[in-house]
C-alpha cells in the first residue's frame, strides 16, 4: 500500500467513526422510526444533520473559503461521498439551497449576496425555494405573470407561484418575476431574493396524488422587496432561472444516481435509487410469491431487475465520467437534461417493476395494515411520476438535448 | 480508474480517424462488399506498420505493450469507419488466448509474425446451435500417434478465408461436466480436409464462413494451452472480445448519431428542415443519451479488464447488453429518420445496422447477459 492510500483508508476510517457517533439513536436497525414524510421533525433532522456534517468538515465543498466553502482533496470528497452513502445517511443537502440557491448566487449575486447567503447554506442553517412556476408558466416558464413594479428603493411584487418544493420551511427564496409589461419574452424578467416571511407572502399545501404535500403555492399581495435583494440585472432574469434550473438539473440527476446520499430530504426512507435498492428489489422478488413461484425465479422479472442494476451502473460511471471531463476544465450544462431525465424515467421504470411484482398489494398505501415496507414502494410508484414533470418535463428536456447538444433547428 | 481519454489516447483516436477516413473510405468500403475474401492486404500491411496490430503484445513479440482500453480505442474507430479487416479475429479471438496459454516456442513462432502483418488468424468456436457456451462443443479430436484428428464442423467462422491459421475448439475427452474435456488447436487453414464455404450472412463487412474438418491432421505440440482445459481460456478471452465488439458498435452508432443528426438539419420537408420537428429531435435526444450510458459502461468494463477488477466480467455483461439494445436502436432510428433514402443500398446505413446486429449476436444477446447479471448480483 503506498502512503497516499495508507492515508486515505485512515481518513475512511476517521469517517466511519464520526459517522457512528453522529447518526441518529438506532440508525440502520429495524427499530429505527423515520420521521414522518415532509413533517416538521423531517425537516429538523435534516437541518441538524447537514449542520454536524458542515461542522466536522464533511459538507460545503466547491466554494471558496471566504463564502464559508470547505477545502479538502478530491480523494478525500469522494471517500466522505461513498461512506455517506453506505451508511444510508441522513440526505442533508436540503435540497434546493445546496442544489439551487448557492450554484445560483455564485453566478449572478453580488459580493454582499455571496458573503451573506452562501455559508448559511453550506451549514445547513436556512432553507430555500424556487419560485419560479406558476399555473401558466411550467414548460412555459418564460411566461411568468407575476409583476414586480419598482417604487423607489423597492419593488413590489403581486402574483402566484405554484409547485414550490421546500414551500413549508423555506426562509428565502429566489422569485422571477415580470418586470417590464411592453419588452419582449425573455427580456422583461427579473430575479430576486425573497423573504418568505414578508408580509403579503402566503404559503398554501397543494396535496398531490400520493396524498402528500411536498409542493406548496404562494400568493403575493404587494409583497415588499429591497432593491438590493435583486438577483442580477433589471430584465436580465431569464439567464437567471436557466443558471439555477440547470444546477437543479444536474444536481438532481447526481443526487439520485447515488452521489448525495441514501435518504430524502424530507427524512423518508427513500430507498431510492442506487445499487443498495437493487439489492433491496431482489430481497423482495425472493420474499413474494405469485402462483406457488417466487417473483426472483421467474425469468421474465430476473430480466427486468437485471436491467435496472445495469442502469443503476451506468449513471454510476456516466458520473465519474463527467467528474473526469470537468477535472480537464470541460464543465457540462445541457448535458445536465441527459442524467436529469434518465434518473427520471429510470425511477418510473423502477416504480412500475415493484409494482409488478408485489401484485395486489401495489394498491395498498401507508395507512393500510397491509401495506408491504409501509407503502414506501408504492408512494416511490406514484413519486415518481412527478420527476418526469418537474424540473423540465422529459419533453422540454429532450428539446434542450436536440437543440442545444446536437445542434437541431429551433 | 481514470475515465476518458488520456491524452496518448486523444493521439490514437485522432491518428486512427484520420487513417481511417482516407483508408477506409466508401470506395474503399464498397469495393470489400464485392470482394470474397473481405479485406484489402495492403491495408493490413499498413495497419501492422502503424503497431495496430500488435498494439496489445509484449515489446518481445514484436508489440507495442499497450493496454486493453487503448484498443478498445482503436476499436470504436474501426467500427466508425466500418473498417473490413480480420483484425478482431486474429489480435483478440486468436492472439489473445495464444497470449494467455501458448508455449513460449508458440508465442515466438507466431505473434512476431501477427504483430508484421504476415500472419492472419481467426478462432472456430461455435457449432450447431450458434451460441457460445461448452455445451455445444462436439468437433472430435482423437490421438492417433503424435498428432491429432479432427472431425467437426464449424459454424459462423470470421474471417476463415483470410486467416492462415485457425483456433479451433474440439472436444479430447467426454465429461459429465462440459466444460471439462475441451482443447484448443491451432491448425493451418490450407491443411488437408479444411472446406471453407461463406455463409452469406448479412454483415458483407464482416464475412462468416463454415468450416467442416474432415479427418484432419494437427500435430499435438499445436495443442495450445492444456490438454482438456481450453476452456477456460475461451471464457477469458471471451470478456475481453465481448467488450471489443462494444466499442465498436459505440463506433457505429456515434457515426449513425452524426449522420442522422447532419441529415435532419438539410432534409427539408413541409417547408421547414425535418430536425426542426419534434418528434425527431426527441428520438435524436434518445439516440445521444442511450449511447452517453452505453460508452460509460464500455469504458468501465475495459478499464476493469485492464486493472484485474474482480467485478470485471459483471461490468462485462452490463456493457454488452446496454451496448448492444442501444446501438440496435440507434441504427433503427437512424435509418428512419432517413426515411426512404435510409432504406437503399446505396446509403451506408444498413451497412452499420447490420455490423451491430452481428455484434449484438456474437458472445451473447441481451437477454443471455441479463441472466448473466441476475446470477452475479442475486
């Protein structure tokens, strides 16, 4: 062994401990209770969690020290990375601070922005939402109503945002609004930083069809915001929303393809994606029996579940791929819409198989004695039929393949 | 594992593109669809001289000790330019395991002479049934003093009119096991009792022949590898082919990608270029993200060859049958976004659609290495 891995199994080691000593009472074993999905208790743990892990310097990589960023060696990154993932940690991230927020600052905010927003989400400290789709603007996003009209040293914001993640808990978010009415699309929005808790902001659960409510609407009624919080130029908002939602895009793709952690945000016991929910799948196609035969036997499922760990892998290696080309200065963009609609459809595939598979009991949800893993596969089922919609549609994304990748006429 | 390409890497890809677009070109490629043998031996001498050739073997053979990834390079390039050539036959189905398990004397007498271009080789494995595993075996080989006689015959030979030699399969004891029992023999394609006939199989690229052997003469010290335990030695060479015949089809389906997307921004219909059309740009989409999957599990697969991994044949099967569906729906789409044009024999579609549907076949489908994985992970 040379001294540089000698090294770095003693930092494997170092984090195994801290892990141990750190994770919630009972973690890992049966009798360890999740907190209820996108409950308040969720969301504290999540804060918490990203929170000792910023502190033991585990979290906060790739900004620069004086933003609060965390310094260590790439080997060292990835290390942390693979063992918060075997040990199914808490997801702490926050999803859309980490994800969002903080890409987006770094790009367009100014010195002040930078210094004040970024290290309270590297530590985990204040959560953010995207405010950017409405009831008429979803693929259509460039048709954002809401207006922001400038009265002196503010602006004053009137509108509905609609399909808010983080929505409950969110103590800033980034709005784009309209801000001239006669300039033409995509040259009449502006970004801003918005406190959630102003006045004349009014946060509203929207109940999906797995019967959570993990998205949220806002109404604006003359919403108050400094000039100062304005995210970029006047009318310069379009570049804006297309930095943060490509961040999302990818973001997104590498958090599901096993890069972020085990766990949702929201504390669910996602046993999302990744080679350890193959493993899972498996357990259960030997455990279930349909006419005297386990599932796992049968050749047509063997097929099936061998074509999930084969896409599993590949979003494995397309990731370190895509660490290798931006290790030799090529940084993806459109590409993100590549991983963000394979993990996507990739969860539908996944979904549907369980459900093939558990036969019946794919109708029974959480509240049923009957439930199998509490209607944790079946809510995933119908979870997933949102992450084809949200963050681009697969259609809109597969424009931005053809378009922006390839070169395809408008 | 570094993925990508290092940067000697970048120089064999750009040589070897360059090469091949003057080489291989459509006259080049048209002319080899007319021709019996399937391979220009002018061309060849020239890609010996290039090192291509012994690119894989120790420097004391004559080879330029490279490693597996960097022919998996070469590889995707030759499948972009559809090259026609024995070199997957003689470097990796017959050089490899001659690698692996040849004699010292073997080895001298033989890679020299590959690694020059002066020797062409190709294995004789499958049988009745088409499909890669022991138990198809039956090809007799008896003792009969100090040589061996073969009786068999051998189906979906690459390249058998143009190899000097054959590696053939054939069984030299009966087991129970059918693994056990097999040898492998290296046996000149000129000797008494080889008939040689094409099977006109669809890749003209890449010509398959029959092979029967009657009563043919090989002496024993042409065993090569161990009395009964060839085996083995197919299985391992077999990964790595496996992995060389998906980079190729990543080849020919990027240059299927290229194309098409090229095609759809002239190709005007209704007024308007057809790429301006939804419905194309989302299966050209599909096309580029199914084949950005595919490539990382090329390159896994190779690199965990070339480092000993032993998760290397699991990483194996998974690029094969990622490699082999997408490609496969690549050349389909490509040729319909062609549309009529697509459908001709004129246009160089069908020409990569049938080089993948070949490959896809060879050392296992899909669903073959689908249950490969369901075994490996359960």
């Amino acid at each position: 062994m040379s001294d540089g891995s000698a090294k770095l199994e003693a930092f494997r080691k170092e984090v195994r401990t801290w892990l141990r000593e750190n994770l919630p009472k009972g973690w890992g074993t049966p009798e360890y209770k999740d907190p209820e999905r996108f409950s308040t208790e969720a969301h504290e743990l999540g804060k918490l969690w990203q929170k000792k892990l910023y502190d033991a310097g585990y979290a906060g990589f790739g900004y620069p020290k004086e933003y609060g960023g965390v310094e260590r060696p790439p080997e060292e990154i990835a290390v942390i990375r693979e063992e918060l993932l075997r040990h199914g940690s808490p997801f702490g991230p926050l999803s859309l601070g980490l994800l969002m927020a903080a890409p987006t600052i770094m790009a367009h905010g100014e010195e002040w922005q930078k210094e004040r927003f970024i290290p309270k989400i590297l530590s985990g400290e204040e959560s953010w939402c995207e405010l950017f789709s409405e009831p008429n603007a979803g693929s259509d996003v460039a048709n954002i109503q809401t207006t922001a009209v400038k009265e002196g040293d503010e602006w004053v914001v009137n509108g509905q945002k609609i399909w808010t993640s983080m929505w409950e808990f969110s103590d800033w978010g980034i709005l784009a609004a309209r801000s001239d009415p006669n300039a033409p699309r995509h040259h009449n929005l502006t970004c801003f930083i918005v406190d959630c808790k102003s006045p004349g902001y009014t946060k509203l659960p929207l109940k999906q069809m797995t019967g959570t409510s993990e998205f949220g609407e806002e109404y604006f009624d003359n919403v108050r915001i400094p000039d100062k919080n304005r995210l970029g130029e006047v009318n310069k908002g379009w570049g804006v929303i297309l930095a943060g939602l490509m961040a999302e895009r990818s973001g997104g793709g590498a958090f599901w393809g096993g890069m972020g952690g085990g766990r949702s945000a929201t504390g669910g016991a996602a046993r999302g994606i990744g080679m350890l929910s193959v493993k899972a799948i498996i357990d259960l196609a030997k455990e279930t029996h349909h006419y005297g035969r386990a599932v796992w036997d049968d050749p047509v499922f063997r097929q099936k579940i061998a074509n999930l760990a084969i896409e599993v892998e590949a979003m494995r290696y397309s990731g370190l791929r895509m660490v290798a080309k931006m290790r030799k200065g090529i940084m993806p963009t459109n590409e993100a819409s590549i991983v963000k609609n394979f993990q996507a459809e990739m969860r539908r595939r996944q979904g549907d198989m369980v459900m093939e598979i558990i036969g019946a009991y794919s109708q029974l949800m959480r509240d049923s004695k009957r439930a199998i893993d509490g209607g944790e596969w079946v809510y995933q089922m119908m979870r997933a039929r949102g992450a084809t919609i949200e963050m681009g549609t697969s259609e809109i994304n597969r424009n931005i393949i053809a378009e922006r990748v390839l070169g395809l006429p408008r | 594992m570094e993925f990508g390409l290092t940067e000697e890497q970048e120089m064999l890809k750009t040589s070897a593109r360059e090469f091949l677009e003057k080489e291989s070109n459509r006259n080049h490629i048209r002319t080899m669809m007319e021709d019996e043998i399937g391979y220009s031996p002018e061309l060849w001498k020239k890609m010996a001289g290039l090192g291509w050739v012994g690119l894989i073997f120790p420097g004391e053979y004559g080879g330029g000790e490279m490693g597996f990834r960097d022919l998996t390079v070469l590889c995707e390039e030759m499948g972009r330019a559809l090259l026609p050539s024995p070199f997957v036959s003689t470097v990796i189905l017959s050089g490899m395991p001659l690698l692996f398990a040849g004699t010292d004397k073997q080895k001298q007498e033989f890679l020299p002479e590959v690694a020059q271009g002066k020797q062409i080789l190709t294995l004789a494995i499958l049988e009745e049934d088409g499909d890669f595993w022991p138990g198809s075996i039956k090809t007799r080989a008896e003792k009969r003093g100090s040589e061996y006689i073969l009786n068999g015959t051998k189906l979906f030979v690459w390249d058998a009119k143009a190899a000097d030699y054959l590696l053939c399969a054939a069984r030299t004891k009966h087991s129970s096991d059918p693994e056990d029992g097999i040898t492998l023999f290296l046996l000149d394609a000129k000797e008494w009792g080889v008939y040689i006939s094409p099977l006109n199989n669809l890749d003209l690229l890449r010509r398959q022949y029959e092979v029967v052997l009657s009563n043919v003469p090989v002496p024993a010290e042409n065993i090569v590898g161990e009395l009964n335990n060839g085996w083995a030695i197919l299985k391992k060479m077999s990964l790595y082919a496996t992995v060389a015949l998906c980079a190729e089809m990543i080849g020919c389906g990027d240059k299927v990608l290229e194309t098409t997307v090229s095609y759809a921004k002239e190709r005007i219909a209704f007024g308007v270029p057809i790429g301006s059309f939804q419905t194309i740009k989302h299966k050209c989409a599909d096309m580029l993200s199914g084949l950005e999957y595919a490539r990382s599990l090329m390159e896994w697969a190779a690199l965990a060859l070339d480092d000993d991994d032993p998760d290397a044949p699991l990483a194996v099967s998974m690029a094969k049958a990622s490699c082999g569906d997408v490609c496969k729906m690549v050349c389909d789409e490509g040729v319909q976004i062609h549309g009529g044009i697509g459908y001709t024999w004129d246009h160089d579609m069908h020409l990569y659609f049938k080089r993948v549907r070949a490959s896809d076949t060879a050392f296992g489908d899909g669903n073959y290495h689908r249950e490969l994985i369901a075994r490996y992970i359960e």
